[in-house]
C-alpha cells in the first residue's frame, strides 16, 4: 500500500471548492428517477444520461473533484467510442466505483439491515482498478425507529465498512466510509445525534482494529438533522451547529475529509446547510458535498430523455454543482438560487 498516494487521492476528492457527484444510482433506483420525468430505464437511455454529465465541462472541470459509479457505469462508452471513465478524467475529476451489493434483513434484529458484498470484493477491486477507478464507496444503512438501532446491528455494519476500507486500501483504492443513518423517521434532531454519535464511534473503532489508515480515506457521513416526519424541523443554524459538534467529537483530524451524502434533503437544503457549517471553521479536516439526487435531480429534469434538451440539462447541472461548490467554501447565498430562476 502506497500511503502517500492513497492520501493525496482523499485530499483531492475534498479539494476546496469542489466535491463529489454520486452517480452510482442502482437499476432499481434509476428507474424510480426516470419514472418521474417520464423516460423509460433503458440501458442506453442511462448511458445517455450519465454521458450528458460527465461532459458538462464548466460543472466537471470547476465543481466535481470525483465521481461515484455503479457497475454498469464504468464498463459504458460513450455514444463516440470513449470509455465514460476517461471522460471523467479528461474534465480533472477522478472516477471512483461503488462496490456494496446492497443490503438484506439482519437476523435476529427485526427492521435491520446489513450491507453485503464483501465476497470476492478483493478481485472485483483489481478490474476496477485497472478501468481506472482510485476510490470505492460502500454505504451501510442505519435506521432509527422504536427499540432501534440495536447495538447489533451498528456493530456488523461497522465492522463490514471497516472490512471494505481495508481491502481498498491494500488494491491500492481509497475507501469512502458511508455510514448512513436515515432521515426517514419522526425523531428529532438530537436524537439523529445520539445515534450519528454511537455509530461513528462504532465505525472509527472498527477501522482502528482491522488497520485501515485514515490518512488514505474519506468520510461520508449523514448531517445531525431532524426525521422528515418530525413535527419540529431543526433550523439551518441548529444543523450546521450540531453536526459539527459531532463531528469533531468522533472524526480524527487524521481523516483528510469528510463529504455529506444529502439523503433526502431538498436541493437547497443541502446547500444551505453545507454552506452554514463552513461560518463555524477552522475545521480540522476538508468539508464538502458527495450528492447524487441534491445535484441530479434539476438535470434530470431539464433532461427529461430529449436529446435536444442536453443543453438545459448541462445547465441545470452547472448551477447545482456551482451553487454546493460555493458552499463548500462558505460563500454561498440563497440570493444566487433566484438569480438563476
């Protein structure tokens, strides 16, 4: 394992000013989002889609330091030939590829989930390596309910994730670590903070036991914010506070950074709230966006399948990518959002 490498990897994925585009949706979860604009999941129509991106130069060059792939993804070409992994390189951002399988029941802890894949991960690192992959994300879901999460099954999951870094590391890939805790219930935020904490620690103490450097990786975690369902919404000022509170309570300073996934925040949400947590620095580690429907969503729109709609679609993705790229530096504004309208 070369170290220096690996970090000097992790510290570009957070460089100042850019962050990184998840476009690792599944099949499953592209179907959803082309259902809702109307355009049929084919596998060239998500080519199409993907393509149109990676190629919009002003978003990829200035904005998107790397990008997240699913499988499928990362062995396409291009309509004219070009793998879709050396149009990543080709605008400066760095190809990355999402290796979990996703998850299945937990025995024995009813409404609990582990991530699977960890199975010949070791050769499916090499090939992604050798199509030019540098980091891999895998992402372990936590969900709060009544009586969970059990310690069960924040510990399996930690351990996976810490399992997956390690492996990267020794095929020479830098590991995004995504612990996820969902949004999706009624808890308040200081909840979402109580069980962000348990699991952090969990997951920091399982990379230390299997060896993983932390120098060589990059934490993506979710924010402290309030369950959609919860009657009381934390303020943008309450989110930014405490998820920095959390974070440095659990996160090393040796981590190079950390990137948020936006797990069902709206677009300026996650904007908003990246931005607001860049007035409360110095920050020991890089802060920044790993996004996939906070930066897709507009585009996708725009798109709508029509290939004379490409240009709308470049822009709509330009702005969003422009607008969490400001936020990473603390100069965002909500003024800039009408402007664009």
């Amino acid at each position: 394992m070369n170290l220096t490498e690996l970090n000097r990897i992790a510290t570009a994925m957070v460089a100042p000013g850019k962050g990184i585009l998840a476009a690792d949706e599944s099949s499953g979860t592209i179907k959803k989002r082309f259902d809702a604009i109307g355009v049929e999941s084919t596998e060239t129509n998500r080519r199409d889609y993907r393509e149109m991106l990676f190629r919009s130069k002003d978003a990829m060059s200035q904005y998107i330091s790397g990008v997240i792939l699913y499988d499928e993804t990362i062995w396409q070409d291009a309509k004219d030939g070009t793998p879709l992994v050396k149009l990543i390189e080709q605008s400066g951002a760095i190809p990355g590829i999402k290796v979990d399988e996703g998850t299945q029941a937990l025995p024995m802890c009813p409404g609990e989930l582990v991530t699977v894949g960890l199975d010949k991960l070791a050769e499916r690192l090499k090939k992604y390596y050798e199509r030019g992959a540098r980091f891999a994300k895998w992402r372990a879901v936590i969900d709060i309910g009544s009586g969970i999460p059990s310690m069960t099954a924040i510990r399996v999951n930690a351990h996976a994730l810490a399992r997956y870094a390690a492996l990267c590391q020794a095929a020479q890939i830098v590991p995004i670590v995504e612990p996820e805790v969902l949004m999706d219930g009624d808890h308040d935020i200081d909840r979402c903070y109580e069980v962000t904490s348990r699991v952090l620690n969990k997951t920091f103490q399982e990379l230390r036991v299997q060896r993983v450097a932390l120098e060589g990786m990059v934490l993506k975690p979710n924010m402290a914010i309030s369950g959609k369902k919860c009657a009381k919404q934390a303020s943008v000022e309450e989110v930014a506070e405490k998820t920095i509170r959390l974070l440095k309570a659990c996160v090393p300073a040796a981590v190079p950074g950390i990137a948020f996934l936006s797990g069902g925040q709206s677009d300026e949400e996650a904007t908003a709230h990246l931005n607001a947590m860049h007035k409360l620095g110095p920050l020991p580690w890089g802060l920044t966006f790993s996004y996939g429907r906070a930066l897709q969503a507009a585009p996708q729109k725009a798109w709508s399948g029509k290939a004379e709609n490409v240009a709308a679609g470049q822009s709509a993705f330009s702005h969003r990518a422009r607008m969490n790229g400001l936020a990473s530096k603390g100069e965002w504004q909500s003024s800039l959002e009408k402007k664009a309208a």
